[in-house]
C-alpha cells in the first residue's frame, strides 16, 4: 500500500575492495561455495559419534548423513534417501552400510544400494547416494564436499611429543563463520572482550602492533609489543587458526599454554561450528593431573547455563556483559560479541583502523580468490602448510 | 553482493508425470485448492468442543472459527468479525449465535448480523459473515468449503453392527497433507518404519506385491502376499484411507484388528491434521474391557513426552529411532518419517519402484484432476462410496 | 510448480479513503516513518535504567543503545560500533561516555570518538556515531529520530498538583502500534472487552455516541451518554492518550479516577510497546495507602502468568477470553482482541460504523498528512498541547 518508499541516504562507507563480491557466503554454486569446497572441513568430534550411530549435519547449506560403521570407520553420505527422500540418519547401519527406515533400501560404504527388499531385482544398481570423503585427525572428523580428489590430509601439521589431545565441546555459533575465523586474526580484542572494563591509559598499554603476510598455504600474522617481542599466528586456509593461548580460567593454569587449533566450520550463510582441539604439553603425572582437572570443568561446563542463554540475556540487556559468570566465560564473550555483529556483518559500514591488518589481508585474499572463480581465471593452488612453520608465544 | 551465483547441476530427476503441476498445495485459488474444496474435510473431534465453547481452525490455508451452540449444533464461520477484525472464537455464544468480543456484534446461524449494540438500525442487515456446511459423523466434525452445494453426507460409508467408535487424539503434523495420505498406500513400510532393524532375508521375507486400481469414488488397493491372499485397502477421494489394522501396542490384542478410517486434513501447504477413527467390532463385556484398555492406554499417552518432541529429538540426531519408546510408537515413527522426508516432499528427485503402484496411480489422478481444472475442463464427478466395497485383512 | 494460481475474488471492501497510501508503517524512509519522526517517543521506564548501564531498543524497525551515564543522563545513539559493528549496549560506561566492548572505541555524549586504544592517534577525530535528543518526563524516557530540531520539551502537559506519578510496567504489544492507539479511541470496546457476556438489551444499555475533532495538536473525542453527560478524552499526536479512567481492578477504588497517559510506541510494523503513566490524585496518607496498594498489586502482577502467555492460550483456543483471570486483567483483554486483529490490522476489510468515528477521523488525517509526504507538499505545524485542555470524566 505504500505510495512511495524513500530509502534513507546511505551512511558514509569505507571503500571495502571486496564490495563487489560476497565473501561470506558459502552456498553451493556461488564463488564462496566453490572456494570453501576446495578444502577438508572439521565435522565433528570423533569421540561422539559412537559405531552403529548415525548423525545429521549440515554444512555451508546443505545438508549429509554422517555415520561411523560397525568397523569404526566414519562416513558422510547425502541426507536423503533417493527412492522417497527420508532422512538416512534415521536408518540403521548394518556392518559398515546403512539401511533406509522407510523401505529398507541399503547402500554400501561406496554409495552403491545393495539391496531394495520390495523391488525387483537389477533395480538397486541403478541407484547411487552420494558419498563424501571422511577422515579423522586429532579427535575430530572432517569432510570433503568439493568436485574431484581431495586435497592430502592430514590437511595440517601438529605439534609432536607427548602431551594430551583435548578436543572441546562443540559450539553452535548462530553467525556466518567469518566472523569467528576474523577474530581469531584480531589478537588486540582480548584486552576489551575477554578483560572488560578499566581506563584507556590501563587498556591501551601494552596493545600488539599487528602485521600480516600472504603464504602459500594462508596467512602469518605477527602481534608485536613495545619490548620487541612477537607472537606468530597461523591462519590455515579457509577457516583454521593455529595459535598458542594462556592457560583457561578454571584450569587453575594446570596444563600451562597450550598449542590450540580452531575451525571454523558453516552450517549455513548464518551459522557455524566452532570447533576446537588442544594439544597440551603434558606427560605423566602432569597429564593425569591435566585430565582430572579438565573433568572436573567439563562438569562445571556441563551444570552450568547454556552459552546461548547467557548470550541471549546479554543480547537483551537483562545483563551486562561485564557481570557474566560461567565457567566458559571466554566462549561466552566471543559469541555474545561476534555473533552480536548480526548474522552476517555488514561489512561495507566498517571503519577498519591499523590494528585490523589481519582482517584487511584475508579479505584482500578472499575477494581475489572468488574474483578469480567468478570470471573462470586460474585461483591459487593451495598448499598443505609445512611442520616447520608454528606458531609462538611471543612474550 | 554476490557477483554471479551458479546454480549447481540439476541432479538425475524421475520423469513425473506431474512436474507441470503441484498436486501438492490446497491453497485458496490454486488447482489443487479448486479440487480439494469439492469435498468434505475432517475438522475436529466432536468430544472436544461442548456446547458453547468456539475454536480458531486453519484449513487448507485460511483461518475459520468452529464453535458449537446451546442446541448442540456445530457451526464454522470466518474468523474474523467483518467489523474491525477481532477473531471471533473469542467471542461467546448466546442460543446457536456468536457475538463478537470487540463491539458485540452478534451473527445468526446463517451468518447475518442481528445485532450491533453501538450502532444505527439497519446496518446491522446489511452485514453478514460467511458459514460453511458443518456436520458430524462416526465422532467427528466436517466441513465443506467449496463454491455450491456439498456432496451428500454422509461422504463414505462404515461398518455397521455392535462396536466401539473410538475417536483418537488428533495429531497435527509438520507436512503436507499428501504425505500421509500417499503412506497409508505404502503398506510395505510397515516391515521398516513400524519394525525398524532385521537383514535383508527377514525384511523380504512376506512383503506384499501393490497393486491398485481407479474407481468411480477413489481408489482400490491391493497387497498380494506369496501364499496368494490378498488385502484390499480402500482410499476414498481425497484423503480417506480405510483399512484394517492390527491391534495397537499397549492394547494387549484387546478389540482384536479393527477398521480403521484415517482422515489427512490439511492446515495449509506444509502441515496437516490427522484424525483417526476406528470402528471395533466388540460388543457387551468385552466392549467394557476395550474401554477400560483404552482409557488406560490414553492416560499412559497423556502422561508420555508429546509426540512431536521425541520426533525433534529424533530428527536432531539425539535419539536413535530405534531406541524409541512411546505408548503411541507407530504415529511418532510415522511421523518422523513422513515429516521428515521435509514440509513438501521434493518429488521431482524420488526414485520410485514396484512398491509404489498405489502412490504412482494416485498422483496421476491427482495430476489429472488438477490439469483439467487448470485448463477450464470438464473434472471428474466422484461418487459417494459404496457400502458393499469394504477392506479385506487378507490374510 | 504451480501452473495458474487463481485468485480468489475479492470480498466486498469499504470505500476506505487511505486505501492508496499506507497509515500503519512507520520503517525509515516511508510516509509514515518520516511522519512519525517528528515527535518525541516514549522509550523506557525512567526506574528500569540505572546509572552505568545500557539496553538495546528497537523503535520504528531500527535500533539503538540507550544508557544512562554516571551523572544520571540518558543518551541514545547508534546500536552498532562505527568500527566493527559490535552492539553498543554491551560496551561500558565510563562518566557519561560508552566504550565499545570489541576494541575499546570510546565515544563522548554527542557521538564523536574520543579514544581508539589500538590505532594511531588522530583517526579517532574522524569517527563519530550518531546520537539522538534525549530527555525525560513523568517517569519515562524519550527519544527524537527526526532531521533538525526536535518539538519542544516536555511535548504534552500533565495534570499538576499533589498526586503520586505510576508508570506501569511497559507491556510489548505483537502488532501494529495504530491498532492499538486506535483502541484508545474506541470507548465502545469497554463494554464488551472488558465486560465480556452479557445480553444485547444490556450492553446496549448506557453506550456513548462518539464524536471527535481534529485540533492543532491532535484529536479531541467525546463520548456522549444519554444523560447527556459528555466524557472528554485527548489524542495528542501521533500516538499518545490522555484519559481519565476507572479504578483498576485489584486496586479495590484506592486513589479514584485517575488521570492517565497512554504511549503506544512502534518497535517495528509489527511490534509495540505500550507504556503507561497515571497521575494519581492523592496526597499524605492517602498517597502511602495507595503506593502500600500498588505495591502488593505489582506483586501479584510479578507472580503471575506472563501477560502474552495468557494471551496465547486464548488466541489457541485453550482458555475461553470469559474465563480469564489475571490481575492485569484488562491488559490481557486488550492485547487479545488488538494483536488478535493481526499483526497489521487489514484495514480494507472492514466495515465502520457511527462507534468508530474517532477512529475514522484519525485515520483521515493521517492519510492526508502521508499524502503530503510523499508528494512533497507542505504538511500541517503540529503544536505543543495546551494546558488549558484537559479530559474530563463525563459521569
């Protein structure tokens, strides 16, 4: 009924180099879709997916049945059965093969149907469901959903020696995953949303300087204190922050600073996972004294609110984000903040500054990428990063 | 923001005789709505609405109030007052009217304004609100929505002699209608979804061959077994399955199998009703212990966690679908699976066989029905069904 | 899928006069969004923002973080950092500034960045973000979002003299602010909403004829009973009541008739917020009896099932709208019957009678306010209301 709709004047905007193209999607078809697919996705945590259960998923907008077969190996499939399109997650695996709920159409680890009880014979080699590639590396399951071979995999290196592979709860962040992915390159946010409160003067102290370089596998970024000293991050393409953090709150400093590892995996355009996986220097009695103490908080985690009740609460102003209390407090402070940036930041409104180079650099090599796939022309050849490159403390 | 979105390959797509049609929608307006509105629909249980009380109903897509007066009779008018819009099931009812909670505007049987306490004389006559054809059969409501006179009424005939009529809870269910009414001509299912787990030789055992054939008043459906005996189920036009079915759990065999008739109303595009009546052929003692089963049997249901939270819970992965436990298993089974092939069944990606005779017959027609009155051409004129095709258990 | 979808015929509409422009939206940009951008907004409760704290508010479909700075100031301005777009409520207040949880970005009370911890010194002098006139009267805090200067402060004037200043508690109405500001010149309503049952020989016992007339500042109704008593009520434009009204129920006659100011504040097209503020004409022992009173009601009120809880059940036709009980008994009734009118009340619909004559008129003159607008024609001065007009009780 409107007569006229009068769109207010735009804002002013910063000249973002990636306007012309979407950065933050994943959606199939689309240039974002194609680039992500190139590469091994973390699904899963391993130690959840029990043999015989099977498990929907979703990723960058579509949607796969993910099961571990009798044998103990994993396997991602579509999600819907090609003769009526029920959810193959609600079958049933026999051995290594799963059996539709509906009409007990059964198709092997190859996606080949074996069997259709009520059909006539030489119906069922006719018929495929689609398969994806499935491995597992430190306690998580990760998948391919890109056109031809994969790449190699393990798709990363890590640290060797002894010491304890921790692998976090998994958490559902209702934001695209490049927001995650951006600030795990945004090393200054720590002093504000993880410590808030206090003066500029207390704030502004001891800020690194952050710079950032290209490589063949990602991105190294440096934070640079006044003493000189450097801590060197590795941002693994697309979505894997490779970075060494202070012991947690309620770890009591047990287990000392860890190597961690964070991928950021989409759901879809809104959502993603954040899943995270530790590798703690520990051995013997420090590893035994490591996972009684990891107990004990997974069972504060577990007593306590969810993260998205809290976060919700501070969304709504019924409390202050200075006044949280939970025993995953970082994790709630990172999604109140960066899923507080809406669903998919509005990246053209942005006023980035010096301490942003981090995300200026992986956008720059994003929106080239996707530019690249776009209009045909060759992208980048991707390589698997070297063990000899790590990260560092810095200080 | 997205530069050039690329739609990914169409996947291999069964031939459907219906691709140019959507047999699936009922909304005002659309073929499949023309066509469903030529016929009496299931509304409500009769034992839910006492003399005086109103409801808010949604059928295929548009909102109407039910209400039943002093007298007893059942009424359905649109839902709101042609007022100012206040919806009228908030209303109360004085004799066989309703007034409008708003301005107390008050409405006959027949739909006219008798009353209208604020205003002039003789505006009242000048306003009426619209009714639909409303009666009662075997403990249910029905209702008519189409343009002209209904078809007779009683619409389908049932056993008659000594026995229960046993009215079940209604289940509103997240899908099209035309999924539930397409399994309940997919007796082979039942070996899967009712009896989840077994190999391929104990699956494939006993399974029926379908057949089905047209008839003047719907459709006629057979389940050949290998010992030659034949079950005959009878799908009345549009939505009407009548059929013989075992004993419930939790009845313990009490009532013996019944006849049963299924009713899939649809609420709009992407949810129905399904209303359930039986016919159990007991009579003296043995009535009073089926009652007495059965009012044991739905106190345990109503003490149960809601059918729709287990089948969330199924769906999200949380729980296996064969560890279910519930009074009422088969309809959360059903449910899972049929709400779970999705809000509306893509069918243009089935891979449909044998087994599907009946579902492939009554999407022809369907298609049929829907192209003619698309095209302004003479439909088919349905009969009201005759009393002596009855379903057979066949074995 | 569909291959015609034939629209049903329109029903019989009214002649309504702003059938080409749209009265209900206030979205930026619009008729009506510029329009109602002319004049102060309730926002919140004065008693519910402390000192150092913030809250998100959403107000004609955009938002904005208000707080209240250290020296007791109310300041509303962009909900998003200009930086990175992090929400502005979860950042913390320092004297009367707001520093953004992200990064630290600190902002004074007119909008311009004082203090960027991490970037070089001078970018914080280009970066401002956008602020709103503040100010607060009769317990309430309000807003101006127009271009240039606002309307003078206070905007309406309130009964003076001795008396105790109730505001409620702010109720957020699911739908349309109009239907609701509408309501408010619907004296008819009262006696069926609010006095649900009862015969057509009494409810059309003593029912004013309203009339009303537009003023430089809005609207003036009277309600004429056939005593000839004439009850007088203020529409002060664009959406704020002043009325004189009963003792609450629960209130057991307790301070009288009070004098009341109703604000109906869009949230969005669809979303209100109704906030309530009385000038109860007490003083001395009577102001402690009745703030004694008012205590104990507001606890009820706090024990009691949320308001839209109870509305949902009847809307769901779970609870009969006669059977309710609830000591905002009549917020319940309201909420019903307006947000049960829909989201946005489909105004060509219905059918306007002499009752609604307040209503007409309103709409009259919005309508060629809208029209203005949007041909960019000269729209009526709206003036500050005068004292010297006040309701009256009529009876």
């Amino acid at each position: 009924m409107t007569l006229v709709e009068h769109r207010p004047p735009a804002r002013e905007r910063s000249a973002a180099p990636q306007a012309d193209i979407d950065i933050a999607t994943t959606r199939p078809g689309t240039p974002g879709g194609i680039f992500m697919r190139q590469f091994w996705h973390a699904l899963y945590r391993s130690q959840d997916l029990p043999a015989g259960h099977a498990k929907p998923i979703r990723v960058m907008s579509e949607d796969y049945t993910l099961f571990r077969g009798q044998s103990g190996q994993a396997a991602v499939i579509d999600n819907r059965c090609p003769h009526r399109g029920a959810p193959m997650h609600l079958g049933w695996i026999e051995d290594d093969t799963i059996r539709c709920v509906y009409h007990g159409w059964k198709f092997d680890c190859a996606g080949q149907c074996v069997e259709q009880p009520a059909e006539e014979a030489g119906f069922a080699r006719k018929v495929q469901i689609r398969t994806y590639p499935t491995r597992e590396h430190l306690g998580l399951i990760f998948g391919y959903f890109g056109e031809g071979e994969p790449p190699p995999f393990p798709h990363f290196p890590h640290r060797t020696g002894e010491g304890v592979i921790q692998v976090w709860n998994v958490e559902h962040v209702p934001c695209n995953y490049l927001q995650s992915f951006e600030n795990s390159m945004d090393e200054v946010h720590v002093a504000f949303t993880h410590q808030p409160g206090g003066s500029h003067a207390k704030l502004s102290a001891d800020l690194p300087i952050i710079t950032a370089e290209e490589t063949d596998w990602g991105m190294l970024r440096f934070g640079t204190r006044k003493t000189g000293k450097v801590r060197q991050t590795l941002h693994y393409a697309p979505n894997l922050t490779r970075v060494i953090v202070p012991p947690l709150t309620g770890m009591d400093g047990v287990g000392g600073w860890t190597e961690i590892y964070f991928s950021f995996t989409p759901v879809d355009d809104e959502n993603h996972l954040w899943l995270i996986t530790s590798h703690v220097a520990v051995a013997g009695k420090d590893a035994e004294a490591y996972r009684a103490k990891r107990a004990e908080y997974d069972r504060s985690v577990a007593a306590a609110r969810p993260v998205m009740d809290v976060v919700h609460d501070i969304w709504a102003g019924k409390l202050r984000f200075a006044d949280i209390t939970h025993p995953d407090l970082a994790i709630v402070q990172d999604i109140a903040v960066q899923a507080g940036q809406g669903r998919i930041e509005d990246r053209e409104r942005e006023r980035l500054g010096r301490s942003d180079a981090g995300i200026i650099l992986w956008r720059k090599i994003l929106a080239r990428e996707l530019r690249a796939i776009a209009e045909g022309r060759p992208a980048k050849r991707w390589k698997t990063p070297p063990a000899d490159v790590v990260p560092t403390l810095g200080f």
